[in-house]
C-alpha cells in the first residue's frame, strides 16, 4: 500500500490544510476552499473504508475522526478542516478541548457547524431554524446546541429531521429520479410539519448540495438555504485572516492530494461525481503509522 510522507517526527514549517470526511461528501467543501482559496495547498482525506459515519454512536465516530486527524497532523497538516457534519457533532468539541493540547499543540482543528451557524445569525429574519442531517448529526443535538450559543440570540426555535436515505441516494447517483424527489419531498414536508415558520434550513450534510435540485422543488418559497461549502470556504478567508500565526504555516503551492482508506480507482470514479472533475487518489492506512 503506497502512503504519503512521514512528518510526524521533523514537522515541517508549512504544510496543507486538512480536509477529512467520512468519505466523498467532504468534496464539496474542498471544491468551495479551493475557489474561495487557491493558493494554500489541501490535503483530502476520505475514510471511505469506515463510511458513512451518519449511523455509527458517538464512541466510533469519536475514535475514528481522532485517528483520520493524527494521520493528518503526521503530514504535516497545520489545520484539519472536518468537513463532516457527523465528525464535527460527535468529535470535534472532545477533540478540540481533550486531545489538540496533548497530541498537537499549536495545531487547530475546525469543523463545519460553527461557520453554518453564524451564517444563520446574518441570514434569519424571523429566527426559526430548520436542520437537515443524518442521523448521527441529529441526534447529538449539535446544531440546537450551537445555535443557542453561537447565533447571538438571533435563534427562537430551532427543529431537525433526519434524512437517512439521502447519503445513499446520492451515492447511488440518483441525484435526479423520482424516488429521490418522494423521499426528498417527505422529509422536507416532515421538517415543515415542526415548524411551520422555518425561514432558514441548514443542508447539514456534505451530501445534500447535490440534491439541491430536489430540495428546491420540495422547499416552500422565500426559505433561505445554508449551503455549507461555500460558507465553510468565506468563514475560513475570515479565519486565517485573523490568524497569522496559522496562516504562516500553511503551504502555499496551489496542489491538491487525494487520499482514501479504500481502494483509490473506487475513490476516483466517485471523485467524478462530487467535484465535477477526474482526480488521482492514494490509498492510506490509518491505523499504521505512515512511512516514507
Ligand atoms: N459526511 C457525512 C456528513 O456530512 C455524510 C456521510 C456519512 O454518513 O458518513 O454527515
């Protein structure tokens, strides 16, 4: 099995941003980063052999999130972006306040649920908020929790509705039939049926810009959607801005690397379908250190 470049002993002074996901999914995120950012280099990582994390429990998706970010601090990675919504419910926050200091410090982890959240904060005009996720996403409760927090008080009710069947319908690229648009419809109906005043719905899932077609068939007029790769990618300008310290130590040649934790041809075929365009994929194993 080929394996990238081993860091974790001589870190080097500048080095890509790490994009994890589950999976594919994360691709539309790292195709916002790349237009809004150009020049840092990105290192994509999809554990598609773990894939999808949307129905693991807390522990797992904990576990394996923590590992896919020491693999990528092992890289050389300065700042990992997860930009899995389920990473970022269920591993972010113990990451970030338990492990970071121990394993990394200096180094930042950053999910996606934050930047979605101070979108809302702008974009709500009557403060009645619609989440749809998986159901890992959903039940860890993030999305209310950081929107009590985050929205500086903008939030009156915040409702959710679990979507399991729309990860696998876009993997199956049935991003157009007609039994995506009834279970697109369905749920969409369900969230209304909650909270009839929604008048901003965050898409908390890599998967779901892909069904924006649907979605927008389904959606009741004059509803704001928070579509997160090209919000992550704004929020992200913001944020390096405001840090030079992590700033200085990305890498900046304008490259792309694709790693998977499955077979790379599969990774590549699929690759297709999310980011509009071929790639070339490595497979990695996490659970080995890496070797030079
Ligand atoms: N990437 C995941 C998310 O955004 C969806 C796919 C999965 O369940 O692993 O929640």
């Amino acid at each position: 099995m080929s394996q990238v470049t081993d860091h974790s002993d001589h870190a080097p002074l500048r080095g890509p941003i790490g994009v994890f996901d589950s999976g594919y999914g994360g691709l539309t995120v790292l195709r916002e980063i790349r237009k809004a950012l150009p020049e840092p280099d990105l290192l994509y990582l999809g554990d598609n052999a773990r894939t999808p994390y949307g129905t693991r429990s807390f522990r797992v998706v904990y576990e394996y999130t923590l590992e896919a970010v020491r693999y990528l601090f092992a890289q050389g990675c300065p700042l990992v972006i997860l930009a899995c919504n389920t990473a970022s419910a269920k591993a972010l926050r113990n990451i970030q306040q338990q492990d970071l200091e121990r394993i990394a410090p200096g180094r930042r982890v950053l999910g996606v649920i934050r930047p979605s959240v101070e979108e809302v904060a702008e974009v709500t005009r009557n403060g009645h908020v619609g989440v749809l996720g998986t159901p890992g996403t959903v039940s860890s409760l993030s999305y209310p929790i950081e929107l009590e927090k985050w929205a500086g008080g903008k939030v009156v009710s915040t409702v959710q509705e679990a979507c399991p069947i729309w990860v696998p319908l876009v993997e199956n690229n049935e991003l157009d039939s007609p039994g995506t648009d009834w279970f697109v419809e369905k749920n969409i109906r369900q969230l209304m049926g909650k909270d009839p005043l929604i008048d901003t719905v965050i898409l908390g899932c890599t998967h779901y810009p892909l069904l924006l077609k649907s979605i927008r068939k389904f959606m009741p007029p004059g509803i704001t959607l928070i579509d997160q790769g090209p919000v992550v990618a704004s929020r992200l300008t913001d944020y390096l801005d405001r840090h030079p310290d992590i700033n200085r130590q990305i890498s900046q040649g304008g490259s792309t690397l694709f790693l998977t934790t499955e077979a790379a041809s599969l990774f590549e075929s699929m690759a297709a379908l999310f980011l509009g365009e071929t790639v070339t994929a490595q497979t990695v194993s996490l659970d080995t250190p890496p070797s030079s």
